[in-house]
C-alpha cells in the first residue's frame, strides 16, 4: 500500500487542480447519493458499539445521520472551492554566477493519517491531503471501521472518475496494531504521519515511528487579566475561552489575575463564571477573596496548575506582576493558545513577546486558534510542534518545497 | 542542562540583535586570541586518535591548526554579518471580526546537536543557533572531546560577555552513549534533533528520538543528459558533479543518457570522466557504446544503480527517453540534488517538475545545492526531509513562527 501511495503521489503531484477538484465534486455527489448505503454501513458501526458496552455520548461521535451526511458533502464542495497551494513560487533569486534558484510549493508526498472514532476525519484527511496534491493512508479506528470503508469507497470511486490514480487515497483495511507499528516504520515511502486523536494515541505514534509526526497535543491555555484589563472584555473573553466548547484544545484551563486588580476584578469574573457551572480551583490568595466574596471556590492542587481539565473546570492564581505571568504560562502552560487582557499596548506587547506559545491573543479569546476562524478555510489540525508547523494548519502546511535551479552550464569551482 | 537550556532559550528569543552579535564578536576574538591552548587540547584528541590506529586521513579531520582557527574565527564574524531571521513579520491580515493576526517569525527554541569528528562543527552550530536566537544542547565524537571542551569553554566565556545566558550553548561533558539516549527523549525541553554525521549516525537518532529530527542523509544523485544536451555544457556540468568533491552529498554518483545521443555523447563523456580516474560501471547498452570506443569501463551489479559511492566512481545507463530518466531518478535516486542537460526548455520544466527532489538543476553541476552557494551565507546543513525545510538551510530555516493575534474583545460564537 505504501509503495503505491508513493506511486500515486507522484502523479498527484503534478496534477492539474480541475481534475482535483473534479474528484471532490464527484466525492459530494456521491455522498449525497449514498445515504442509504453509508447509513447502513454506519449502523453496524453503533450496533457494535452499543453492543461493546459504549456510553450514549461515545456512540453519538461515531454516528452518521442524513444532516450529518449533507453537511460532509458541503465541507468537500468548500475545499473545491479553496485555492490549490501548489506550484506557487515563495521565493525566486539570481547569484553574481549566473544561476536562478526558485522555490516552489510542492505536496509534501505521502501522508499517513491514524485517527479515531469520528467518521468525518476520513473524508476531511483525504479531501485536504487531495486538495494539496498529497496521496494518504488512513487508519481510522476499530469502532467506526464499517463506515470508513463505506467511505473509501467513494472516495476510490471518485478518484477514478476524475482520471487520477485510485492508490491516492487508500484506507487500511485493518485495525490491528501490528499493522500500525509496520507503517510507522515505513520512511522509505511515507512522509509525514499525522495522528489525530487523544494524547495517547499521539505518544504512541511519537514513540514508535521513524517518520516525521506533526503532533497535535492539546492545551492548557491561560488567560491572564491584567492590572490594566477593561474589565468587562475580561469577563465576556475568559467566559467565551472557558465555556464556549470545554471540551477541546483551544478551551482555556487557568485564570491569572494581576494582583492589583484581584480585589475588584475576580469576583465579578467568578460570579460571570459560577452562572455558567464553571468549577473555579483556586490558589490560596484568590480563594481568600472570592471567600469574602461569598463566592463557591475550592481548593486547588498543585497538580490542577498544570492540569488540562476539558471540563467547566478553571484554574485560578493571583500573579505580583505581568513578567510573573508569563513566567507562570511559560513554565505551567502547553505553548498551545494564551491570552492577555489589557489596556495596555506595552503589556499586551511584552506578553505576546514573552509568551512562547503557538499563538497569543490580546483582548480576544483563545478559541479563535482555529484554521476556519484564522480565515484557512480548511483545517487539518492545530500544530503544537514547533517544526514546519505551528498552530492552525490549513492546505499550504500540508506542502513543502523543492528548488528548481536554472544554469547555461554553470560548475562550482 | 536541557531545563536550563530551554530556560535560557525564552531569554535568547526575546534578546537583541546586537547582545548576539557581541558575542560573536568576543568569540572570533577569543579563538583568535587562544590558539595556544586550542591547539594543546587539540593535540591531546590527535594524540589518543594515533594510539587508537586511526588512519591519516581521519586524524587530519580531527585537527586544527593556526589557518584553522583563523578560517574559524572569520566564519564567526561572517555569522554576525547576516541579517537577524528573528522576529520579522511573515504575514499579516484581518478578519471579518476585525482581529488582526499577525505570523512572525521565533526561534525554534532548544536545539540538540548530534555530531562527529570536526571540531568546526562545534562553533558553526553553536553561532548558528544563537544568531537565530536558539539555545543549543551540543553532543561532539569521543574523538575530539577535549578540543570540544575548549572550544565550548570559550562559547561560555563569550556569552557571559555579552550578557547572555551562559546555558544558551552547551556542551554535554560525556560521550557516553547512554546519555544520548537520554537526550533524545526529552522532548518536554529540546524542541529539535539535528544530527550531523554518517548515515548510521543519523538512523540512530531517527529511531531513538521522541523529539523531532532534522535529517541530513547523502545522496544518490544523477545527472541526466538529455538527447537535446548541449555536449560542451555535458562534459563540463558532469565532471564537475563527479570529481570535484567526490565525498559529499551533492556529488553526482550516476549518468543517464537519451537513447539518441548516448552514441555521440557517451564516449566524449567517458573521456573527460576517465581522465580525472573516475571508473565506470555501466549498464549493457553503455557498456557496449564505450567498448566500441576503445573506453576501459565495468559491468555494473544492480546494486550500483542505488549506490552511493561518495568516490571516483560513476554508475552509466541507457534511457529510452525523458519519461524514463524521470522514473528512474524518482524509483533509484534519494531526492538530494538532480540535473538535467539539455537545450530545450519543455524537456528542461518537465524533468524539474517531475524529479520529487530536493533540488533538482538545468545545465548546471549538482553540487550547487549548498546554503553558501545559494546565498544564504551561513548552512547548518542540507535537509533530505520534507517537512520544516528541504534543501540547504540556513537561519530561516532555524526558525519557527508564532501568531500574535489582535483583538479588541471578540469571543467565538
């Protein structure tokens, strides 16, 4: 599989973008036709599921329903729409010798995807990777497995009837982790693997594959209120960071509070925190405060300062001063999404400076480290390595480069 | 150290153009002022290197020598010389919701060096790294521990001087294989494994590393001679791809000729190659061209067709056209460094768009791909990777960029 992927890639690679963006209009087409078929497959998926023993909210992420299905077939028709990132020149020079070098965006080459439950990643993975002229290998998860084939079918349809090679995309036909482990050792043919799941997963894939990984861990995203902070854009930034979607990556885990507006400030950020179910673990001066405040706070650990709780659950800590804080996000955080709150350009400046994270935020909340809401349009993962990527990662982080150089006959003395 | 490395690298991320360049300075400064000690520590590795029977050759990589040291302490100011990649701004836009999102360009962070033998490698890495405001972890050869050591001595010194962290360059004081070990499963401090070396040197790191790799393997380069070749620009690109360097990883180590021209072509390069001793091991059509010529020649084994001989030797086929020497670069080639020679420029885009290498050439010697030849006046080496950088590297590519993201109070909805 991997040889033909490689085969394939090459081919792919210099591929016009209309038989591209064919295959994904045929891919849409076809899972509008499908419904029927990929809801059946899907069904065995969540009969096993539920037979296994799954919770309610765990099968819920591995279902397909005619709404679901309709919107996968929208975000395919979107990526047709996006620009091709290939070929693009990103630099061009001349040397006093002669020569012209020109860098050129080109796919990477081969991409293995290893991802878990949700069916959508199958068509996301492929529909990116295809899109940058990549071929991939998927290996999605036991669970779901039924549906991803259901799936590849399509896609390895639409692949042939748009004139491109059907190894472009190929789906493991197996869950078994010796196969994993096999692929992951693969570098003569794949090029970057890109695990998409829970940390466990990533370590796995991290510690066992001689090809490059881009890893995306998740966060503990801080948001800091400054003694400068409009204290209104405080409560309304840390509630949306908190609260908007708990569960995921860019969700903020920690509040750090300047300590000369603890007094005035935390108690309203509390109280705006405590309406929406927030559980607040605090240290042992912002606990005294919201205590005096009546507010319902617990103790914190130490283990909650450098926790990651993708729960209504926030850490709190008063800081001496805008360089504790960073020091404090440097040392507790992930490097993932922090933000400052402030009024003050020279804060907000050295802590954008200060802060060694994938992106930092002044007066906006740590949710927008997003490929669609950065304006990608596409998203194949938010990068936490620090390597080719970092951050959102639309098309073009799924290219690299080559130099193309041209001579009359130039030789190097 | 690592700790302290990555503390000193949010130190160096944030430090000015000039602290670095005065270090640099003192440095140049202090080889230049020490080669007396420098040559005594020197003189304790060459002297155990002739006790452990190492051969000539390699106990002359090992040492230095006043022209050394000069040549060293000049590169050191060239470095200072080169425009600071930090903190310049790679792109910048607005959203719809009026954030402005800002990619500027950091240092990576903390960066482990793995390498051997040379005693310049310690200090070209070490200013390059800190010029793109990188801490640095080096771990040198065995072979040359005490020149390290003293060379690292005056890294420190110079640091010190210039107000800089004095852990932004260290140097591991073992070449206990266990410690390396270690190393490179500290991934939650050094943030990239640059490895510079053999090829067995760089697959350790490759399999044993949890942190990501920058890898430099050598190359199996071709240089193609297309049936519209200029024949002067033939002889003269091959040769010099051939003979001058033989040892290196953009040495030509094969030629293929258009079936049309092999016959005209093929001897008259024979005779160049074979008057600078290059020995050839030919494929059957080649073989016969060059026998009818009266041109000494081997039959080559199939394991020549993949080789690297980093030597006076060149592998010889036959193709059958364009399309062929395309599939062959792609099927036997390693994607380093590749050429074409012709006078038609449609055969001239279709073989660089074809090639999936790293650099491929037009009428000019593969040795080319360098990061002194191309302009960027400092290398740390030549990526045959496909993600981060590709090609030769030089600060940019030490270099990572972070999103500064502005806001005036937007939350997600």
């Amino acid at each position: 599989m991997a040889r033909r992927a490689r085969a394939a890639s090459l081919v792919l690679a210099n591929c016009a973008t209309a038989a591209k963006n064919d295959a994904l209009h045929r891919l849409a087409d076809a899972i509008d036709a499908a419904h029927g078929p990929l809801l059946e497959a899907n069904r065995l998926d969540l009969d096993a599921a539920a037979a296994n023993g799954l919770g309610a909210a765990q099968v819920d992420r591995l279902a397909l329903n005619p709404a679901r299905l309709t919107k996968l077939a929208v975000s395919v028709r979107e990526v047709a729409l996006l620009p091709d990132p290939v070929g693009d020149t990103l630099e061009e020079w001349s040397r006093p010798n002669g020569l012209k070098i020109r860098k050129v965006r080109v796919p990477i080459g081969v991409i293995g995807i290893i991802y878990e439950a949700r069916p959508n990643v199958t068509i996301d993975c492929a529909i990116l990777c295809l899109k940058s002229g990549n071929a991939c290998i998927l290996r999605g998860g036991r669970e779901i497995f039924n549906t991803n084939t259901a799936l590849a079918a399509l896609i390895t349809a639409a692949l042939a009837g748009a004139g491109l090679p059907a190894d472009s995309v190929q789906l493991i036909p197996t869950t078994d982790r010796a196969a994993l482990n096999t692929l992951l050792k693969l570098d003569a043919y794949i090029h970057c693997i890109i695990p998409r799941g829970g940390e466990n997963l990533i370590r796995f894939v991290a510690e066992n594959s001689t090809i490059p990984v881009i890893k995306h861990y998740t966060g503990v995203c801080f948001v800091y209120v400054d003694r400068a902070a409009d204290p209104e854009i405080a409560v309304n930034v840390l509630v949306n960071a908190k609260v908007q979607r708990p569960g995921v990556c860019n969700a903020a885990e920690q509040l750090l509070v300047h300590i000369d507006v603890a007094e005035t400030l935390l108690p309203s950020l509390a109280r705006a925190l405590e309406a929406k179910g927030v559980q607040l673990r605090c240290d042992a001066r912002s606990a005294v405060i919201l205590e005096r405040s009546g507010i319902p706070r617990m103790i914190a650990q130490p283990s909650d300062f450098t926790a990651e709780f993708l729960d209504l659950i926030l850490a709190v800590r008063v800081v001496d001063s805008l360089e504790e804080a960073i020091a404090v996000v440097n040392r507790d955080g992930s490097g993932h999404s922090d933000a400052i709150i402030t009024a003050d350009p020279v804060a907000a400046r050295r802590f954008q400076a200060g802060v060694d994270s994938a992106v930092v935020f002044w007066n906006a909340s740590t949710r927008f480290n997003d490929g669609f809401e950065f304006g990608f349009g596409a998203e194949i993962g938010i990068s936490t390595d620090r390597l080719h990527a970092r951050g959102p990662m639309g098309l073009p982080e799924l290219c690299i480069h080559k130099f193309l150089v041209d001579g009359d006959g130039q030789v190097r003395g």
